[in-house]
C-alpha cells in the first residue's frame, strides 16, 4: 500500500495530465457531434476487431458441428437441383426461389445476445462489403433479423429477439397476416399478433414472412404455432410461435437485399 502512495506521489503531475486530458477528450466528443461520431465509429471498429478474433478461435473448436450444418445444407440445395418441383409442405426456404429481385450476401455472427430485451447481433460484412440498414437476415432454417447500423467491415442487426422488432409475418397455409413481435421472455419464442380471430388457426401451423415489406421477401421460415388466444377485445388472436432458428447458437447467415427497394420507397412517398 506504501508503495501505491509513493507511485502516486511521485508522478502526481504525469497522472494529473492524464487525468485531465482524459475529461476534456469526454467533453470534446460530448459536445462536437463530428467527433462523437468518429469516435463511435473507431469504438465499432475495435469492437469488431476483438468480436473477430474470438469469433475465429471459437470456430475453430465448433468446425465438426458447422461442418455437419454445411452438408445439410448442401445436400438440401442438390436435391433441389435435380427436382424442379419443390414441395409445397417444405419448412425451408431456398433464395432460389425468390427470383432475381433480392441479391444474397454471406456473413458470420461475430457476437449474439440473447438474454436481454434488446438483443443485437455483430455480423462481420459491412459497407466495404455493400451492406447497407434495413437489409434482412436470415439462415439457413429461417428468420434472424434487420441490418441496424454499418462499419466499414461490420454491422449490427437487430435481432427477432428484440422488443423493438416488427416484422411483417403470416399463416402460410391461409395468407392471414399480422406482426411480429417478442415478448422478452424466451428466446424459444416469438409471438404473432394481429391476427384475425376469423383466421382457422391450428397448433403446429407454419409461420412465414408475408413480403409485405420492402425487407424479406414472403416466404422465409420463421416457426410454427405453439399455442394461441384471443386479445382483451377478442378480436384478434395472440399467437406464441416456437421458432425454426435456435438464436442461442447462430452462426453463418445470408443477408438479403431487396434490388428494387428504393424503386419500391419512391412509389409509396409519392402517393
């Protein structure tokens, strides 16, 4: 403890500089919006950095299990080579499918949140790589999120577990649609609100994107129907989905851009 003192004393000056400094870089970044700003940006791209090089270590240990999610998943899309049907009860969703109005971009999950309210995840695409907000993400099994904000090399989604999240979803056997949401709870779950009580719900229904949105195109995975009720007016049904996706382990996602989004935009603000 002695020794703490007679550092301290000793360099008293050094350490009063570096104090002072250190609130007038607070109050600098605090009051100048130019320079708050190029902090953030250069705070993302530590994060990022450090977000990476765990991410890389931790893949390494998991290869065997990614490995496996690969064949799956390659054994899926050969199959759908060689039939040019694709079957009507499928739960999966191909971009195949989609045409050639959205343009698909891998990426890796660097860092995932799931146990707060507000959960994000870190991708390791960004600008550099034509990642833009408002693009969707998805995986292999289903739904993941929105592009939030962007880097240079990475970006931040907001993910379905999140109480701020909206997404346009629907009954895929009826075309019913409402939106979806998360109640905070269990990251086993979303719920579907909006629905319709004429709608014939039925536990173990399909829920997917209604492309009703310049966002996901209609058709994307999202879980099934778990258990439902009617809202305090009894006009609509709230539904509890389980989701396709185990958001407690994503790692490789596709995010998706919609190529006539901004065409799409121009026509809804001008009426």
């Amino acid at each position: 403890m002695q020794q703490i003192i007679n550092f301290i004393i000793r360099n008293k000056n050094f350490l009063l500089f570096l104090l002072l400094f250190g609130f007038s870089l607070l109050f600098t970044i605090q009051s100048h919006s130019y320079h708050r700003s190029k902090f953030i940006n250069s705070a993302n791209f530590l994060t990022g950095g450090v977000y990476n090089s765990i991410n890389n270590i931790n893949n390494y240990f998991d290869l065997k299990t990614q490995n496996q999610l690969l064949t799956e998943e390659n054994k899926r899309l050969r199959s759908l080579l060689s039939n040019s049907a694709i079957a009507l009860d499928s739960v999966f969703t191909d971009s195949l499918m989609f045409g050639k109005s959205y343009n698909f971009y891998t990426s890796n999950v660097i860092k995932n949140s799931y146990s707060l309210h507000n959960n994000i995840l870190t991708l390791n695409k960004g600008r550099n790589d034509s990642i833009k907000q408002d693009f969707g993400v998805i995986s292999q099994k289903g739904i993941i999120g929105i592009v939030d904000k962007t880097s240079a090399n990475y970006a931040t989604v907001i993910s379905i577990l999140n109480t701020t999240s909206r997404i346009s979803a629907q009954l895929k056997k009826t075309n019913h649609f409402g939106t979806l949401t998360w109640n905070g709870t269990s990251p086993e779950f979303n719920q579907l609100i909006d629905i319709p009580k004429i709608a014939p719900v039925v536990k173990g229904d399909t829920i997917i994107t209604s492309g009703r949105s310049s966002i996901f195109p209609k058709g994307v995975p999202i879980g099934i129907v778990e258990d439902f009720k009617l809202d305090q007016a009894e006009n609509y049904y709230e539904i509890n989905v389980r989701l396709f996706n185990d958001m407690t382990s994503v790692e490789h996602v596709y995010i998706i851009e919609n190529a006539n989004k901004e065409e799409i935009k121009n026509l809804l603000s001008d009426n």
